[in-house]
C-alpha cells in the first residue's frame, strides 16, 4: 500500500515496508499491491536537490489513524502524514498499540530532509518495446493503454526522498472516560510544539480525574540509542517539568542524527503518460490523470465513528455497561449503533477500494451529517455546583447529568462512590432527583451549628444557578449529592459514577471546579412519518449486461430526525446487483439471499433522500427485477407513513451487440457491458445441434467496454455473447 501526497504530473509515495522499490520500478496508483516491471532505461547521474537536514516537528491526533491502517486488509504500512514510517513503525508497531474509552494517543514525528534524488530518462527498455509491439497486433487506444498499464503501472520510480525521522506516541489515560470522550472529540487534528505543550500543561493541571502520561520511543536510525540522551525506548512522564526535559533530549537525539543512516521515506513517481513518445502509442487515445487523495477530512470523521463504534459495541454487548438507560434508551443506543457499525464498514471499504483500486478518498455527506446527532446519548458525568471551604472542611453540592428522562432509569444511580488514594472506601453520598428540596432540608440541618455555612448555602438556594438545575421543565434527569472533607485531605479524595459491571463512568476529584454541562432538550420522536416512493422508469429498453438505474425516494415528511432508515428488496434471479448511490447513505448486497440493502442512515425532519440501485439484466424479454422494495425505520422508532413499501414494474431487455474488426492475424470482438458475467462462446456453424465452446482468451476491459482478441483459424468460425 503506497500513499500518493502529490497531485500534479508526478507523485510522492512514502516509505512501504513490504515492498522494497527500486529505480525504474513500475507502480500502479489504482492497484497498490505490488511493485510492477521495468520499462524505462535511466542514466546513473541524478539531479540532487540537496536539503542539509532541515527539520520540521507535527504533533497528531493519530489514535483513530493506527485504527485504519489496522484495520485495512491491505498491504500494512502507509506513512499517513508522517504517522509512521520506517521498518520499526509497521504494522508491528500498531498492533502493539492499546487504545479504550479512557486514552487519548498522539504522535510527534520530527523529520530531517536530506533531500531528493532525481534521475534522468533515455527513454523506452528493449523488453518494453518488444512486449508493446506485440500488444499493439491486438489493442489500440484505451484497450493498449490499460493493457500497458496493467503490466507495467501508471508510474515509474524516477527518484527518492532520503531522510531522518523519530517518532514519540504520547498516551494520556483518563481514570473518566466522560472526560476523554470530551477530550477526544474536541482534540485538534495536529498541534505544533509550542501547543502541544500547552495540552501537556493543561493535562497535568486539571484537578478533575486521575491521570497519567506515557510514551514509546521510535527512530529511523539503529546505531543511535536513545540512552545515550537520557531517556528510554520507553516510559512515564510524571509533571510538565518532566516532559520539558525529556522534549529537550529527543530534540538533541534528532538534531544529531547520522545523514549517512538516512532511510528512503518516500519515493518520486512520473505518469508513464508523460514519457516521451508513450501518447503516440495509443494512437490519440489520452489516459485520465492519477491523482492522490487528501486523508485530513476521512481521518476526522473515522476518528469519531471509529470512538463511537467501540463505545457502542461494548454497550450493546454487556447491557450492564449502559445501565441507567432504560428499555428506550437501550433500543436507541443498539439502533445507533447499527448505524455507527454500518457507516464505519463503509467508511473501510471507501478506503480499501482507495488503496486498491485507486477510488476516490471521501466521506459521504451524510456521515458528516449523522455525526452531529450522536450525542444524543452523552456519558453520565459529575460537575461542581457550590463548594465552601469553612470550618477546616472543603463543602460542596454537586450533581450528575444522566441524560434525558426519557431514556434513563428511575434512578439512574443511587449514589456517588467515595474514593481515597484510587480505592474504594467504601462510603457513598446518595444521589436526590426529583426531591432536591429534601437535600436543601438535610444541608440546613446539619449546618444548623454552623451559620456561616448555612448563610452560604442558602444564597446558592437562591441563587439563578440552583433554580435552572432544578426547574422540573428540564428533559434531562439530574442528581444531587453533597458531603465535607477535611481540607487538609480533600485532594486525596475524588468521587465515581460507575456502571452496572462497576466500570467508571465519570471521576472527579474533590477539588475539582468542573461546573459546565448545561441540561439538553433531547429529541427522540416514538413515531416517524417516512415514506418511499419508486419514480418513473425513464429508460423503456435495457440491455443485457448493462446496468439500469432504479430510482427510489424517501421522504421523511415529520418535523424530527428519523434514524436506522433502510430500504431493501430480494432481487430476482436473472438480475444481478452493482452497487447504488445517491444524495446519501450506501448499499450493501447479500449473495446468498439476493438481498440488496440501501442504508439510507438518519433522515433530517422535512427531508428527502434520492437513491439509485444499478442493477444488471442477464437475460432478454420481459421480468421484474424484484417484487417489493421495503422500508424500515431504526428500533425505538414507529413509521406512520402508509407507503413504505413499493412494487417493481416489468423492464423489457433486448440482447446485447457483438461488434467485430478485423486486426493483423485475427480479429477483435467488442462489446457493451457493466459485468463479467458476459462470455463469449465460439461454434464453426449455425446449423441446430452445434456444440458452442467458450473463448479463453482473457478479454481487456477498459470502462463499460470489453475487447477479445481471436487469431485466425482459417476456417470459418461463429461467435456469440452468453450470460453465465
């Protein structure tokens, strides 16, 4: 797997562990798997851009970017931006990675270039001109093109990028998962030194969880240990004055570093297109440009379904690990998942078929979209509501944000656990939901000998912030607690949600100031109004082995987002299914039953979403392509519209045309079709009874168009197309 970062004539791709390339090496952007033949003739002395080492540092947001490249059955390593590089950074290193609900990962990569080497072309090789002779007896135009390029590669390696890299995976873990969720999708995509290190100092000041800080060590070069400057192949980082330190000596590991142990990071690419003499080959025929991809956008929204994903399968796997949402709040949370899990399998098939075959890298519009309703089921978390430190005691009233009553349990919690030095004490402090006058009376009890405190109280009761927390038109579900500690151990102490397995949830510190979280409005419709419609047949004749486009719209006419929205329909013999596409959401096809599924995904309140199935006729006359398309809606969700299902009308097909021209020593056979299910059968007569053979001969497809070279026999032959 090779990623392009260059879009113009020629092309950068970085270093791949599994493929060793060479000079004049041939490389395919639309079919990464492997380094192709020799075709050039290069001369020895290389243009050098020279570079003395010039360093540039990027701190990344890269957790979720190791979680793509793991996950890709594909060739293993890819330099995303510089995430990883190198032999030692492989696809060995990220599966040694650990990633949770809990830890935020980031990677700081400093670069030192040592510049390019480019290296002159004399032109075509003996053995390439030779094979294209040949090639040219049977193809021209794109059918030659694609014939090339399937030998030899849309570019060629005209040179190589050397440099210097290391790299530090920093690991931030959380003891609340509340607050990393926060963190993590709030995280900027890359940071500068200056700023990450205003992230560290952050991390290391805030008083509102337990945490820790990690690291492991990886460079381009062997020989130059890292003991030899202070520091470990890996560790911990205990203060920010720690990490200052240990900055400054990976600074001094990589601005000592050895040019003459520079690694190839990337290699220089050409187009064979842009070789002299290549175009009048093809005879006029001009091939479309290769071009690179952009990962910045894809990584975003992969990173939060990526996080979503895994949140909500362990969710819907162990129903303790959502235990305060009730049977609605379950069924939505397994509903968006379902959607998540979908979205997320689209999102790795856009970026296998990107690496495979060279499709576009982009993320459908309407993930972007479905992304924005995703915290409609937030993590519960605890937040500061009033705090006094009088008497010798730190005093505080605090609450918990459950989420909406509608989705939640009655109660949620019962209590917020007690924690001295990261263990249970087993003391809790009960949490009051729909009785916070009840907590206001017990306070002004026990404060009854303390009237300092019970004066400040009483104006917090009184106060605009205390009305809005408990105004009973609020949708979401609070809890309030309260408790003292001696100031002089209050730092010791911190305070648990957990869920029903006993995992944490959200943990605060004592001392902690956390006093955000504004009650939502949360809209969760039980009933949904959405419809679908199958539009007007433009196309009255089809053709076998081409593909037809059935239209479908899906109208949400209700004011509030519908989610889990699908359409599916069991495709009738004879039919065959390639894929559809629309205004959003994707397709999926099951083999076994003839299912075809459009994940249509969350539908906005007035909205309409436009599909279309391509479907591919393998036979002629007159049938259906289905009997019935069906729409359901996600779980928790009930569809009042009364058309939600659609029938199909008969489509007429005809046979496809079987073009031939004659070449030098046969002739050429052409045809129009979207699928390999095509062949073509050879007989010596017409006469009833004649025994048809298939043609083996391995045809060349170049866009809907199929070419099949037959040498001539001699005699007299027949051909014809067959569906298998």
């Amino acid at each position: 797997m090779l990623f392009s970062i260059g879009n113009g004539s020629g092309a950068k791709i970085a270093w791949h562990e599994q493929m060793s390339l060479l000079l004049r090496d041939g490389v395919d952007l639309k079919n990464q798997a492997e380094a192709k033949g020799h075709f050039v003739v290069m001369g020895i002395s290389p243009q050098i851009t020279p570079n003395t080492g010039d360093s540039s540092e990027t701190v990344t947001f890269a957790q979720h970017a190791f979680d793509l490249i793991r996950s890709l059955s594909v060739n293993s390593s890819v330099s995303l931006s510089s995430f990883t590089f190198s032999g030692s950074v492989g696809m060995d290193f990220i599966d040694n990675q650990s990633f949770n609900d809990h830890t935020l990962s980031f990677v700081f990569t400093s670069t030192r270039n040592f510049g390019d080497a480019v290296y002159p072309v004399n032109g075509f090789s003996p053995d390439f001109n030779s094979v294209v002779a040949d090639l040219r007896k049977t193809y021209h135009g794109e059918a030659l093109h694609n014939a090339i390029t399937g030998l030899y590669g849309t570019h060629y390696v005209q040179g190589y990028t050397s440099a210097a890299m290391v790299s530090v995976v920093y690991s931030f873990h959380y003891a609340s998962a509340s607050l990393a969720q926060q963190l993590r999708f709030t995280a900027n995509a890359d940071y500068d030194i200056v700023s990450f290190s205003g992230f560290v100092n952050s991390f290391f000041s805030t008083t509102d969880t337990s945490k820790s800080l990690s690291y492991q060590f990886y460079s381009t070069d062997p020989y130059q240990l890292p003991q030899n400057f202070g520091f470990g192949q890996a560790g911990n980082i205990q203060s920010i004055a720690d990490f200052t330190a240990f900055v400054a000596n990976v600074e001094a590991y990589w601005k000592t570093m050895n040019p003459s142990n520079a690694k190839v990071t990337g290699y220089i690419l050409d187009p064979i297109k842009n070789l002299p003499g290549y175009l009048p080959l093809l005879g006029g025929f001009s091939p479309d440009t290769v071009f690179g991809a952009d990962y910045n956008s894809f990584l975003t929204a992969y990173a939060r379904l990526s996080a979503w994903n895994q949140r909500l399968t362990a969710w819907t796997l162990d129903s303790k690990r959502m235990s305060w949402l009730n049977d609605k709040g379950r069924q939505i949370a397994r509903g968006k998942r379902l959607d998540v899990a979908n979205y997320f399998t689209a999102m790795k098939t856009i970026a296998t078929d990107h690496f495979l075959s060279g499709a576009r890298l982009e993320v459908p519009s309407d993930i972007f979209n479905y992304l924005s309703t995703l915290d409609d089921i937030p993590i519960p978390a605890i937040y500061i509501a009033w705090t006094s430190d009088s008497i010798g005691y730190h005093n505080l009233v605090g609450w918990v944000d459950c989420g909406s009553k509608e989705l939640t349990v009655d109660p949620p919690f019962y209590a917020v656990a007690e924690f001295k030095d990261g263990a249970d004490s087993g003391m809790q402090d009960l949490l009051y939901y729909d009785s916070p006058a009840e907590l206001q009376d017990r306070l002004n009890a026990n404060c009854v000998s303390y009237p300092i405190v019970k004066s400040q109280l009483n104006q917090f009761f009184s106060s605009s912030q205390w009305a809005s927390l408990t105004n009973s038109a609020l949708t979401h579900r609070i809890g309030f607690f309260s408790h003292a500690q001696p100031s002089g151990e209050a730092s010791r102490w911190s305070m648990l949600v957990r869920d029903g397995e006993g995992n944490t949830i959200d943990e605060l510190n004592w001392l902690s100031t956390r006093s955000g979280g504004a009650a939502r409005t949360l809209a969760t419709p039980q009933t949904a109004s959405v419809s679908l419609s199958l539009l007007p047949d433009a196309s009255t004749t089809n053709t076998v082995g081409v593909a037809h486009i059935i239209p479908l719209t899906i109208t949400n006419s209700a004011s509030s987002s519908a989610h889990g929205v699908t359409v599916s329909l069991k495709l009738n013999n004879g039919f065959d299914f390639v894929g559809g596409g629309g205004t959003q959401g994707y397709s999926s096809f099951d083999p076994t039953s003839r299912t075809v599924s459009y994940q249509v995904g969350p539908l906005a309140g007035g909205a309409k979403a436009d599909i279309g199935l391509r479907v591919i006729p393998l036979q002629s006359g007159s049938a259906m392509p289905a009997g019935i398309a069906q729409l359901t809606l996600g779980l928790g969700l009930t569809n009042s519209a009364s058309n939600s299902m659609a029938s199909f009308s008969p489509m007429t097909t005809v046979p496809p045309v079987l073009s031939l021209a004659p070449i030098k020593n046969g002739i050429q056979l052409n045809w129009q079709a979207d699928t390999d299910r095509l062949q073509i059968e050879q007989a010596t007569s017409l006469r009833a009874g004649v025994s048809w053979s298939v043609v083996t001969n391995a045809p060349i497809k170049g866009g809907s168009q199929w070419f099949l070279s037959v040498p001539a026999t001699g005699s007299q032959d027949y051909f014809r197309l067959r569906s298998q």
